[in-house]
C-alpha cells in the first residue's frame, strides 16, 4: 500500500481549521475524531483547533474561507463523504469541492487539506473512515506540516549568476 510518512511535528504555535460536512455524519463523524487526535499528537493546542461544520461537501470551501478570515487559522482540514448515487451529483459536488477549496488555497495563501471521500458505496466509505489508519489522522498531520511550512521564513538566496 502506498502512503505518505510524517516526521516529528511541533504544531503548538499553530492554528488549525477544520470544515467538516454533517452529509454522511457517521462517516465525518469519524472524520473528525481522527483529524482531532493527529492535531492532538502534533502537539496543537485543543484551543486551536477550531472546528466548522456544514450542512454538505458543497458548502466546505466556503467554510474555510470563513475560517482563514475570521479565525486567522495557518492550514485548514476538509471533512467531508460523497458517495455515488443514481444522478450525477457525486461528480458535480466532488469538482465543485475540489476546485474551490484549491482556489481558496491560493488566493488566501493559507494551505487546505483535501479531506473529502469520494467513495462509489457506502462500503468504501466506511473502509476508509472507522478502525486502524484512517486517512483523516493523516489529512490532521498534513495541515500540520503545511501550516508550518507557511510559517517557515524562507530566505531568497540570489544565484550566483544574479549576483
Ligand atoms: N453532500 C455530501 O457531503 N455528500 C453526499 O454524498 C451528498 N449527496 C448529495 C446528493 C444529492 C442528490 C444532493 C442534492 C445533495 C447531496 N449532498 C451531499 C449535499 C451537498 O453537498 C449540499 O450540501 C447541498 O446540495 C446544498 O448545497
């Protein structure tokens, strides 16, 4: 299986956002309890770890527009389940999802986590949200990471051949 690795994270000095979708609670619910427990383990703050829900997946980009704004979060989390039904609402949400969210991203400059399950049953759904190595604990590390490579001061060093 592939997946992505983690160092040792220091987020207390972070700020972290988590939009999350009540469509499919039991699924975000988990979601979330996840994402909690990787912001707990890098070392956030439980004061910040500001949490926002929303009805649907729909509503999740606005949401953490709401969140870099109002609550100056460094790095945002979506939660969120779409799960294939009969119309073709699974495929308009998940676009609309992703393209606002990596919008909002760069327009704000403050990194969001893609966090959404675009699953084609329920199965997969919960496969991918309850019991060992969900991918929610590793959405949490993520915006971690991120949040604190937007801190990161990065010196521009000139070429040499600018100099
Ligand atoms: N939101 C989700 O987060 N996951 C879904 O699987 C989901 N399925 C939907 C199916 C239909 C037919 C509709 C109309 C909405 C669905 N939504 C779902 C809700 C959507 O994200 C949004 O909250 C509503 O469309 C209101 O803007």
């Amino acid at each position: 299986m592939k997946s992505v690795t983690f160092g040792k994270l220091n987020g207390s000095a972070l700020k972290i956002g988590i939009a999350v979708s009540r469509w499919n609670h039991e699924i975000t619910d988990a979601l979330l309890r996840d994402c909690l427990r990787a912001l707990e383990d890098a070392r956030v703050k439980k004061k910040n770890a500001i949490v926002m829900d929303v009805p649907g997946s729909f509503e999740l980009p606005y949401a953490v527009l709401r969140l870099i704004q109002d609550d100056k979060v460094d790095a945002v989390v979506c939660l969120g389940c779409l799960i294939k039904g009969e119309t073709m609402h699974f495929e308009y949400i998940a676009q609309a999802v992703s393209t606002g969210i990596m919008q909002v991203q760069l327009d704000t400059n403050v990194p969001v986590v893609f966090g959404v399950l675009t699953c084609l049953n329920e199965k997969q759904a919960y496969e991918r949200s309850v019991g060992e190595g969900t991918h929610a604990y590793k959405w949490g590390l993520s915006a971690v990471e991120m949040g604190l490579l937007r801190k990161e001061s990065r010196q521009i060093k000139p070429r040499s051949h600018l100099r």
